[in-house]
C-alpha cells in the first residue's frame, strides 16, 4: 500500500516535469540527435563503401586466378608474359617493413612516453611534444628520399653488399615517422593515470623507474596497446616510404637488405602505370587492397579486445 | 601529555610549511609515542593531510613548497625533512594508506608483495609468507587466500582498503600514516578498519588522520586538534574529549563548527 502511494506520487511528479518542458526544446534536442547519428552513420556507408568497392572488383580477379594460387605461389610478375598471381612476396614485404619499423618506434616511442609523462619538468614537456609531433607532419615524400639518399648509403658502409633500395632504410624510417603516434598517445593514457595511483607506490618506497615501469605502464595498458595497434596500423599503410626506398620489386624474401615491394607500394606503382582498367593486370590491385583491408581489420579487432580485456584500471 | 617514561618515536619541530606563500603549517610541535594511535582531528583544510604527508616525505615529487623545522625519527635521531636523507629510506620505515583505496593494477598477492619487490626480495617463499602475515594481520587472509592471482579490482571497496593496509605492513614499517582511511566506506567497512587499527598498535606507530570525531574518540590513545595551520592542542584522547584545555578544541569537539 504504502509503496504503490509511493511509487504514484513519482510519477506524477515526472509528468510534470516532462509537460513543463517546451515542445521546441524537444524537437530541437531531437533534431540533433538525428543529425550526430547521420554523421556516425555517413563514416560507416564510407567504410562499408570501400570494402563493397574491392571485393566487387576482386571477384573478376578470383574468377582467373584461383584463391589457392593466391594465397600459396611464391611469385608475384602480374606483369610478365609467364604472370604469377602469389601475393606472398608483397606480404612479406609488408610484413619485413613493418616489423623494423615498429622495433624502432615502439621501444623508442615507449621511453619517450615515459619520460614525457613521468619525469619532465610541464616546461620541458610543452616544448619537446610539439616538437616531436612535427615528425608525423613532414610528407611522407620527404621520409621516402631521406631513407633512399641518406639512411641507406649509411647503412651500406655496415652492410657493404646491400643495394641501394632495400627494406631496411624504408623500415628505419617508417619507424622515425610512426614514434610521435606511439609517443603521443602513450603519453596521454599514462599521463591518465591518476596521481593517487603513483602516490600508492611512491609511499611504498618505490623510484620513478619502478613506479613508471610497475604501476603507470600496466595502469595505461588499454591506451598504450591502442598507441601500440595504430602503429602497426600506419606501418602496413605507409605507401610513398617504401615505394621510394625499397625498391618496388616483388621479392619473396625475409632478408631486411634486399629490396621488395610491399602490398602498398604494389598498388601505387599498377594505378600510376598505363594498365588499362579492367585487365587482369588492373584488377590486381583491387585484390591485393582487399588483402591490406582484412590486415587492418583483424588489427582493429584484435585492439578492440585488447581494450576490453584491459580497460582502463583505475 | 606523552608521559616521558613512554619511547617518542617520532618528533615534529617548530614545523612551518608553506604552499607557495600559503602558510599551511604553522609552528607545530609533536610528539610521536612508540605503539600508540595518534589521530589528528579538526576542520577541513586545516593542514591534516599537509602535516602527515610531511612525514613520508610525499611533498618531494610536488614544486613551490618549502619548510622550516624538523621531523626526528628515533633512535637514530636523524631529521627525516633534511635534504640529505634519501626520501626512499624514509618511505621504508613510515609507510602510508590513502583516503581513497588505491591498489595497483595488479594481483592481489602483487599488491601485497609491491613493497618487497621493490626492495629487491625476489625469493617466492619469502614472499609468499610475508604476504599471508600482512593480509592476516589486515585480516583479509581468509576471504582471499583462494584468490591470491585475481585482480585486486575485483575486491570490494572495504576490502580494497584492507589490501592497502597489508600493503603498508608488508614491509615491516615502524610508523604507518592513515589520511582519512575510512572516508570512503560504509559503516561496516569502517568498523572493521578501526578495529585493524586498534589492533595494529600493538606492533607500530600509528598516525591516523580522520575528521569523524568519534572515530578518534574510538581508536586513539592521543589526540591532537588542529585549527588553520596550527597543532591547537594535543593530549589523551579522553582528555581532548572530556575536558580540554582550549576554548576552540571545545567549542569544534561540542559542534560549534567544522
Ligand atoms: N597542493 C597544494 N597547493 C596549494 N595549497 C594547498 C595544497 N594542498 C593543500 N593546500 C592548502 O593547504 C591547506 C591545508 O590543506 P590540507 O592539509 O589538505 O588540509 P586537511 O587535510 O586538514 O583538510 C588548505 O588551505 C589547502 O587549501
Ligand atoms: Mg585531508
């Protein structure tokens, strides 16, 4: 009895509160509602697109060479009188590339974030973030030439048989380019963290280092793998590095020093040449981009349940 | 007063602390007697929090502070405010447990165990019975002692601060600071702390922050009243609570204000 009285009397207190509010008001609130949901849903139909784009392109293709040829033959001369449609080769390349990139920029990355999180004085971390954030400004153009002019001759003088384009001044640079992305926003999930965690381990008798390495990093653990992912991300994508630097040969290869061509490179390289679209040759692309898309897409799961599984823990 | 048979463990000296211009502290005396519970009552903002953190040196990773005075940790005597005492030997001895439970991101056998690592014990036996003393003594060992690798998050908040408790044990401190340990719990939470408290006198020092004047009432062998910065008065809690010296202790313990 005394409940349902209750229960009545805060109803009709929220029916008055509902009718004292203008009609306008609500249609506005409504109003925008809709238009943020278009806005969600535009980048969706975008994503959607693209992925629609390629793999109605990419049938054509998979009608001529078979998935199995595909995925398991070691060459790739889509070019050549005797073509060969393995993507192998341009995986490997990607896979090589991207791998002496991130063991440059994720170790580097991670320390710069520690320090900029945990030790520089605010002054020294307003001027140094900026700065380091200018890496990722300059064209990727300018990286490229910087891998092709100047890191590889240097690396030549320790690897004297290396040629000139090879895998391993591209991926030295992709690596230079991608630190801000992995500095940044490694910085920001541990700068995140609150004080009152750090205290808890200060107060223990804990140093800096050990406060840093033991509490911060597995506090900000879901915003570090994020910083971690969108690495690997930028790294598989990166186009005009390599494909200035590493040669633009297929090359079926894991040796850092030989030149290769990488999925990205490939497809630059057919849409600048004069393939006629529609040819086998042209369809090529489409193909090898479907490939890159489920890449960067099992990346993006794989960071989603990273998250989940190590949500933020404070 | 302490009486002087007591051992002082600790002893606070013309202490003035500033926060830039902002005097917080204003010359405070006190002394610490060995295996007792000192609580430090009064209104907010009065200089509590400021006063304990002095004592484990929890200023030094903030800028534009200064002080004056000392702290004096017996036996040896040393003035643990001195520039030259490493920070980190002091921390060792007088460990600390927060207004807020903050357990590390870790398991709640490496929670316990943070202090000894850092302090390089590696050794997994050593560890393991370090461990289950402080989490008996913070009376959590039964509720947890089949979930010593589960995330400490997953602990309720009551036993969250029990785990920071053991924590702070762990390393075998001689003064352990509690900030308003149980500002954040429900009442049965809280009984459950102040008994730990009560109990854990018997083998440290205990500095306990708290502005529930009943809680003080209930735990504390000393208590000491600040007002603006100023230690106002300090002596036997039942003193402080039936008949103290100074008007404002009396008029803030009747209720006048805070
Ligand atoms: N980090 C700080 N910077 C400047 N002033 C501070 C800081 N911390 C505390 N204060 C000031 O010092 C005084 C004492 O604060 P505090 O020790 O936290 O009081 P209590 O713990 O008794 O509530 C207050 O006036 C507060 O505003
Ligand atoms: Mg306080």
């Amino acid at each position: 009895m005394f409940k349902l009285t209750d229960h009545q009397s805060s109803n009709s207190k929220k029916m008055r509160l509902k009718s004292s509010r203008g009609f306008s008001a609500r249609i506005y609130e409504k109003i925008i509602e809709y238009v943020l949901f278009l806005a969600a849903l535009a980048s969706v139909f975008v994503t959607l697109g693209i992925a629609y784009v390629l793999i109605s392109e990419s049938i054509p293709f998979f009608k001529v060479v078979s998935i199995i040829d595909f995925i398991t033959d070691k060459q790739w001369t889509p070019l050549f009188a005797d073509a060969h449609f393995g993507i192998r080769p341009l995986l490997a390349g990607t896979f090589v590339t991207t791998a002496i990139a991130l063991i440059v920029a994720i170790p580097v990355g991670s320390v710069i974030a520690i320090y900029l999180s945990e030790y520089a004085h605010p002054r020294a971390r307003e001027i140094l973030k900026p700065i380091l954030e200018l890496l990722s400004a300059i064209p990727t153009v300018v990286y490229g030439y910087f891998a092709l002019l100047f890191v590889s001759p240097l690396l030549q003088k320790i690897f004297v048989n290396m040629t000139g384009f090879n895998m391993l001044s591209a991926g030295i640079v992709m690596g230079i380019m991608i630190i801000p992305y992995v500095s940044s926003l490694s910085e920001d999930a541990m700068r995140a963290v609150p004080m009152h965690m750090r205290e808890g381990s200060f107060a223990m008798g804990a140093t800096r280092l050990q406060t840093s390495v033991n509490v911060v990093v597995p506090a900000a653990f879901s915003g570090i793998s994020a910083a971690y992912i969108l690495a690997v991300s930028r790294a598989i994508g990166e186009t005009m590095i390599v494909a200035i630097a590493a040669g633009m040969q297929p090359n079926f290869t894991l040796n850092p020093t030989e030149p290769a061509s990488t999925i990205t490179a490939y497809i630059v390289q057919v849409s600048l040449g004069d393939l006629p679209h529609g040819s086998i040759g042209y369809q090529t692309i489409f193909a090898a981009g479907l490939t890159l898309l489920l890449f960067t897409f099992a990346l993006n799961i794989a960071g989603h349940f990273l998250k989940k599984k190590f949500g933020e823990r404070y | 007063m302490p009486t002087e048979l007591e051992n002082i463990k600790a002893e606070v000296k013309d202490l003035n602390f500033y926060y830039g211009d902002v005097k917080a502290l204003k010359g405070v005396n006190l002394k610490i007697p060995e295996k007792k519970v000192i609580s430090l009552i009064g209104p907010s903002g009065c200089g509590k929090t400021t006063l304990l953190r002095c004592f484990n040196r929890m200023h030094d990773f903030y800028t534009n502070h200064s002080h004056t005075g000392e702290i004096i940790l017996n036996p040896e005597g040393v003035n643990i405010l001195d520039r030259k005492i490493d920070p980190i030997e002091v921390r060792m001895r007088i460990s600390m447990v927060f207004q807020k439970p903050n357990p590390f991101p870790k398991t709640i056998f490496e929670n316990v165990a943070y202090g000894l690592r850092v302090r390089g014990v590696t050794k997994r036996s050593v560890l393991l019975e370090r461990v289950e003393k402080a989490l008996t003594v913070s009376a959590l060992w039964n509720e947890v002692k089949d979930r010593l690798d589960q995330q400490a998050f997953n602990l309720s908040g009551g036993q969250q601060q029990r785990l920071c408790i053991a924590r702070a044990l762990a390393i075998d401190p001689e003064i352990v600071l509690f900030d308003e340990p149980t500002s954040a719990l429900d009442p049965i939470a809280t009984a459950r702390i102040e008994e730990l408290v009560s109990e854990l006198k018997k083998e440290v020092s205990i500095l306990i922050v708290t502005h529930n004047m009943q809680q003080a009432g209930r735990i504390s062998d000393y208590t000491g009243f600040m007002y603006m910065g100023e230690l106002v008065e300090f002596g036997d809690t039942d003193k402080i609570f039936t008949n103290p010296k100074e008007k404002l202790t009396e008029d803030y313990i009747s209720g006048h204000f805070g």
